[in-house]
C-alpha cells in the first residue's frame, strides 16, 4: 500500500472506547512475531517512531500495542487492525 497513514485503528474496540496506538517515550511500541509465545514480553518489544513505520511493519507481522483513557494497553494482532489512509 502507498500513502501516508492518517491513522491505526482496532477493527473490534472493547466496549464503549475508542482505541489508539500506545505511544511510550520511545515511541509506537510493537512486537515481532519471530519471538512467538513471548512476543508480549518487554526485552522483545521493538519501537518506532512514525504510524508509517508502524504501519510497514503490522504489514510484515508484527502486533501493536493500543489502548484507551482508563483501560490499560493491550497488543493487537495485525488481522485486528485497519491501516487508514487517505483516499
């Protein structure tokens, strides 16, 4: 796909919130899915710094971590996720 990604969104949110990418000071926080079953964990996290990074790489795999005012952040399959871009 081409285009500046506007923004990242979850296909399905949990109820009654709106979902946005989790930005950490270092960053879109994601995980690569060479890690498997431990992906989750903090040492394997890989950061960066634009939704168009973010976006190359969930097309490539990897998870992302979003979350809402009140809910703690939660990592987001890549086939949960819709990349937006303009039209």
């Amino acid at each position: 796909m081409s285009g500046r990604v506007i923004r990242i969104e979850r296909i399905s949110s949990r109820s009654g919130v709106v979902e946005e990418p989790a930005v950490t000071t270092k960053g879109y926080q994601l995980a690569d899915p060479a890690h498997g079953k431990h992906k989750h964990h903090a040492e394997h996290a890989t950061y960066v710094k634009t939704l168009d990074e973010a976006a190359a790489l969930i097309e490539r795999g990897f998870s992302l971590r979003m979350g809402a005012k009140g809910k703690a952040p939660s990592l987001i399959a890549p086939k949960s996720l819709r990349i937006v871009r303009p039209s």
